[in-house]
C-alpha cells in the first residue's frame, strides 16, 4: 500500500516555541535537531514509503531542507499535527492510501511501532484510524506521576476495549491502579500512547471539518476529536524490545531524551 509519512513540525509551540530546532546530543556527543532526529527515524521504517516535514515556518523548512528532507509548506491556521497532516496531503494531490502522522517531537520511535501500524490498519479494513500504546513499566510510570506531581505536561496514557478500540485518552495518570509499588520487571496497567497515528484518507478528510470538542480542548490531545465524533481509532500494542521511548514535551526532557540517545547508542 502506498504510504506518505508526515512529520508536523511547528515553530510557535505554546509550551515550547522553536522545539522543532531544539539540539539533541546523541551517544557521540554530536547535536541534530529534534526534527532531524525525527526525520531520520521515518527514514528507518520499511516499504519505501515517501517522507515529508509540514511545517508553516521558514527557519524549519531552510533548516529541514540543508539536512536531505522533502518539505511541504502547510498554513499557520493548523491546530494541530492531525490538521497540518490533512493540509500536506491536499498539497500534495493524495494518492496515498494510508497516511502516518509521525509527531515531530519523538524521535526516539522505534521504526517497528510504525510498520506494526501500516500493518494493522491494513488487515483491520474497518478502521479508519490506527495508533500504537506500549505498556508503561514501572520507570515509566514513576516518569508520569512525577511530571504530573511537578505540574508538568508529561506522556500521554490510554485505555481501550477488548476489541482494542480506543476508550480514551489523557495526560493525567489513568487507569488509577492504586499502587505506587511496582517492581521494575512487573508489568504495569497502565498504558504510553504513542504520538504516531495512521489514517485512511476519508478519516483524515473528514477530520477537518470538524470543531474542536470540549475534550480535545480541554485536554489538548488532537485525538480526541475523532471518539468525540464517535470515529473508533484502533490501538495497536506495540513492543519496546529493549528500546526506551519518551517525547520531548518540555525543555525538562532535553536531558532525559540525551540520556537515552546515550544510553541506546544512538549517534
């Protein structure tokens, strides 16, 4: 199946204006950009499939452009990555039957959590929209309860149905589980959404047209807007294999990502 990887990346970040240029020191203490670093995970997934940056802003699209990237230039009135996605498809004519959304702020996505997700959106033809949770262990939660203790916007969690289709998603800590004592190689309940998302085109049409909901608003999460509309969006468990994952939500995760980049051995 024909698939376009899309890499929103914007300058003017509420939470963090310019993070798309933010430097990341990798294992041998060179710095790429955390949309290069983003870029070049897109370049590892299998298929050949065709990879773009969106962006509205000059200084990403002349600094994308010098490190090899494809760009596509999208408006400023973009909400969200989920929009920008849209408006670079339209851009560039569709033809693609399945549409990614790599989140321009996760570099460290392994390329397996996407090509999982190509493939389950394939075989489930039902599904309009396709995105990876990866069971958090007790380290990660730890990181969760103690960016939402120090009142910052920290990883996403999700639940979802036995038919994998997505219950909900927040930024708070759920399902509450009741227990602060999990044991580094206990598996825990609780579930890391993954910012990556796969659509079928008619999902991803459709989504523009839509407001936001009290939901998407209130808890900023782009997502949302598709079970506020009664769109089932498919969760797809994915598996770490020893690889570590985080997004950089805010400057604090500079070092935590670094320290990562490190201990994978990431260049």
């Amino acid at each position: 199946m024909s698939v376009l990887i899309v890499i929103p990346a914007r300058y003017a970040s509420t939470r963090y204006p310019g993070k798309p240029l933010v430097e990341l020191r990798g294992a041998t203490g060179e710095a790429r950009s955390l949309v290069r670093r983003s870029w070049e995970a897109a370049r590892q997934v299998s298929g050949d499939p065709r990879i773009v940056v969106a962006t509205d802003d000059e200084r990403i699209r002349d600094h994308a452009e010098g490190f090899g990237a494809e760009v596509v230039m999208t408006s400023e009135s973009c909400r969200n990555g989920t929009e920008r996605c849209a408006e670079a498809f339209d851009v560039l004519g569709g033809g693609f039957e399945i549409v990614v959304n790599l989140q321009g702020d996760a570099p460290l996505t392994p390329p397996w959590f996407v090509e999982r997700l190509i493939e389950d959106l394939r075989d489930h033809p039902v599904a309009e929209v396709a995105t990876p949770v990866l069971r958090a262990d007790a380290a990660a939660l730890q990181g969760f309860r103690e960016d939402r203790r120090a009142g910052r916007v920290g990883g996403t969690t999700a639940v979802f149905g036995a038919d994998n289709t997505a219950l909900y998603f927040s930024k708070e800590v759920i399902p509450y589980t009741g227990r602060d004592d999990y044991a580094a190689d206990e598996a825990t309940p609780v579930f890391h959404h993954v910012g990556v998302y796969a659509y079928r085109p008619s999902a991803l049409a459709a989504y523009g047209r839509w407001p936001q909901g009290p939901l998407e608003t209130l808890e900023g999460l782009e997502q949302l807007r598709f079970l506020e509309r009664r769109v089932p969006i498919l969760c797809v468990e994915v598996e770490a294999r020893g690889r570590q994952f985080w997004e950089l939500n805010n400057p604090q995760d500079v070092p935590r990502i670094e320290a990562m980049l490190a201990e994978m051995r990431v260049a």
